[in-house]
C-alpha cells in the first residue's frame, strides 16, 4: 500500500479486499487456466489500465478465442530448452502388463514414476497393484486429503530419490520440476480436460532422457466422442511447444465460452471455429447498422463510402512470408491472418515495423504481399470486384448489376483517366462483365500508383491540355 515492495508474488489472495497497491503498473499471471474469469476480473480493475502478461501452456477457450479475435496479443513460445526430446505418449485400456513393463523399464535406466489416479478412496488399492506387479519398487502415496507436513514430506522423498513410483491424484500437474522422473501413467485418463492431460504430461520429459506418457482408458467403444477427441489430440501433439496446438483443440471440441460473461468455455455446435466467427462478426455488424447505429456512425459513414465490401486480389507475382523470413508455421498463417483483418493505412505500418523488428529487414514478396493490402484497398474505393495483376497486365473487374456506380462521380473519374490515356487503358466486355485493362504493369506498387493516381483524377478538357 505504501509503495516499499516493488514486486509482489503470491496466489489468487492477492485480490481480497484488504490488499491494496499504490501504483500498480503490470501484472502477471501465472498458470492462467487455474484462475476464475471474476478472479481474473478483480486483478485486472485493482488499477485502470494496468498492464496484463498471462502466460498458459494451455490457455483456457475464452481466453485462447479473446487472442483470436483481436481483443488481447499473442504471442507462443515455441522454441523448447537444448537437448530436451517429445514425450512418446501411448493410449491403452487398464492393462496390468503395460503397467509392469513400463515401470521396470524406467526404473532399469535408472528413472522414476508418476502414476496418476484421481480417487482418493481407492487410491492405495492401485499402489498395492504396482507394489504386486513390480514387487522391487518403493512406492509413496500423495494427495490434497493428506495433512499439509506429510504431503510435503512424501514429496520431499520422491524428489530426493528414496522412492520410485509416486502414486497421487492431479495435485502433481503443476509446479512439479523432477528431471528424474520420465515416465508418467494416468489411469481415467478419460475422466480428465485436455489441459490437464497436458499439464501432467508435461511433469516427465524435462531432462535429456527420451520420456513416456501412458494414457490407461475404459474401451474406446463406451467413451464418449468428446472424450475420444480430447485423448486423439494427446496422441496427435506430441511435438515441444505443442500447447498451442493443443488449447486450439480444445477451443474446437469445447468452444469460445461466454465473451461477456463467465463461461469460460461453450458449445460451437460442430460449426467450426472460422464459421462461428464469421457468423459472430456479421451479427455484431448487422447490430451497429441496426439498433446502435448512432453509436458507430462514424464507421458506417467510411463503410458507406466503399463501392464493393472486398476486392479479390489475383497475381502471377512472388507475395508470400517465405518460410526462411519467419520458419514457424503457425506463425506465418497468424501473421497472413492478420494482414487480411486490417483496415487502414496505421495498422499496416505498425506490423511493417514489428516484422522488421522480430524478423529483419523486409524480403521483397513480403513488401509486395503489403502493398497488396494497398491495391485491395484502392480496388474496393474505385469499385472493383476483382483484381488481376498476370503477364504484366492489371486487369480491373467493375462491379457488377449496378446501375448507381455507373452513374458516380467515381466511375466517371476512371472514364475520364481512360479518355486521357486510350494507349494505356482499355474497356473490354468479356462474356458480360465490363473490365479495364491496363498495360506494362510489373510490379503491385506500379498498380497502386496507377489506381491512386486515377482515384483523384481531374478530367480536363482539350483546350486545358492544348494550352500548357
């Protein structure tokens, strides 16, 4: 309150009301999928406009959708420590063999176990299981009912190598650092969320040795689809630095949530994730036209002003984020992603220069796959439904079954540059479709020049161009 702790690290006690910060400038959440949407909520009103860092292997739907949809940045850490290797992970039914094996294989090399069972009531029945069939290992119990000094005591042990198998609940799945420890069994695994699959699995492997997930089920005949979907994506990802792709997995099978209120997951209905979002955007779109117009009409006034919605852009030219510039796949397709959704000539700069800065210098395809971004803008002020930049020939595709265009100030701009330059532009019909061609065009910056230049065109007379 008084300002003389510059850092504060504590749990979710940090938000009761007899905490106060004096000026509180950042705030970092750690394991965010462990935290509430009001617990979250209260850390953020502590101060306005208080900076938010929230980092997740796994981050929960709602807040994987809110990164997605623009609200929130995001970025993925998905280069691993050296040395460390993918967690082989195998899906079986309870089979005392495979349990045998892969326990007196890792303690062969040396290794130690986890093996998750998440009922407390029978949880020594499944340690008396393991003490029978690997009757050389020492084995120790952990779990949230146990008193808070035993607990720690077991674990303490485990870690300091005086036991061999840890059998506890999913107590184990966070804040667990033994690089001993490479081999992990989850029995139900069925009963539990992809996240926290992932989290536990991701308690082995953290050395250089090769480690192993077990995932023990009930048949796959009698688990349900989702639960099918959920253990298909543990087996898919396997990869270091797969959590992204994971929590993607988990938004299409469980969906966005609530966006305004606590759901933090929620059905899409087997729409897809593209789908649902579209249909998101047009509804939001169809509501500032509608009900709150005088709110956004600013926006709709410059929407108004657009002749064609979106301008198809077709080239034989080199416009690509070549693979060499930026190597991740998932972060080449964001970035494409990114540069459809802009608007203006701002935004456009400001991920020109954060490409620089993560990247280097720009290639020349991604400068044209930037002024690209340009000539669909020009293309949907001057009208065009299409256009095509082959052969060094800009072919532009009017708007079709509209009579108002044809009669605006703006096509008679684009007739009036035609007049005055009939070597270069032409108007053709082609099976019933007017389009402007446009010859010597080699570059997409020639063909921004060309339509800027005709956007503002001043048709002058002869008399006017006889006299200079």
């Amino acid at each position: 309150k008084d300002g003389q702790v510059d850092i504060l690290i504590g749990t979710h006690r940090v938000v009761s009301k007899d905490i106060e910060f004096k000026n509180l400038g950042l705030l970092i959440i750690d394991e965010e999928q462990k935290f509430g949407v009001k617990t979250k909520d209260k850390l953020k009103e502590m101060k306005v406009n208080v900076d938010v860092l929230t980092l997740s292997a796994t981050p929960i739907p709602r807040t994987l959708h809110f990164s997605l949809m623009g609200a929130r940045d995001l970025s993925i850490i998905a280069t691993p420590p050296p040395n460390r290797q993918p967690v082989t992970t195998e899906l079986h039914t309870f089979n005392e063999t495979i349990i045998r094996d892969a326990v007196s294989y890792e303690l062969k090399r040396g290794g130690q176990v986890f093996f998750v069972h998440n009922r407390v009531s029978d949880i020594e029945s499944i340690a008396n299981i393991i003490y029978k069939l690997v009757p050389d290992c020492r084995i120790t119990i952990a779990h949230g009912q146990m008193e808070g000094h035993q607990l720690e005591k077991a674990m303490l042990k485990f870690v300091e190598g005086e036991y061999d198998v840890l059998v506890s609940t999913n107590i184990i799945e966070s804040g667990l650092d033994i690089p001993n420890a490479n081999t992990i069994i989850i029995n139900q695994a069925h009963m539990f969320g992809l996240s926290d699959l992932h989290q536990m699995r991701g308690r082995v492997g953290r050395s250089n040795k090769k480690a192993y997930c077990y995932l023990l089920t009930q048949p796959t005949s009698v688990l349900t689809a989702d639960s099918r979907k959920r253990l298909a994506a543990l087996e898919e990802f396997t990869e270091l630095g797969d959590g992204f792709k994971v929590a993607m997995r988990d938004l299409d099978i469980r969906g966005a949530g609530n966006l305004l209120g606590a759901e933090q997951s929620g059905f899409i209905n087997d729409l897809g994730y593209e789908t649902y979002h579209k249909i998101l955007d047009d509804a939001v779109q169809e509501l500032k036209e509608t009900e709150f117009k005088e709110l956004f009409a600013s926006e709709l006034a410059e929407k108004a002003k657009l002749i064609v919605q979106d301008c198809v852009i077709e080239t034989d030219l080199e416009i690509l984020i070549p693979d060499s510039y930026v190597a991740n796949i998932s972060e080449r397709l964001g970035l494409y992603s990114r540069l459809d959704s802009i608007k203006d000539e701002e935004q456009l700069e400001k991920i020109s220069l954060e490409l620089k800065d993560r990247f280097g210098a720009l290639p020349p395809p991604v400068v044209e796959l930037i002024n690209t971004v340009r000539l669909r803008w020009l293309g949907e002020k001057l009208g065009f439904e299409k256009l095509s930049l082959k052969n060094e020939r800009l072919r532009a595709y009017f708007i079709s079954n509209n009579d108002a265009y044809f009669k605006s100030e703006v096509f008679g701009k684009i007739l009036a540059y035609i007049q005055q330059n009939p070597r270069q532009c032409k108007i053709k019909d082609q099976v019933g479709k007017a389009m402007m061609v446009i010859e010597n065009i080699k570059h997409v910056d020639q063909a921004i020049e060309l339509l800027n230049h005709m956007h503002v065109f001043e048709f002058k007379s002869s008399k006017e161009i006889s006299s200079k």
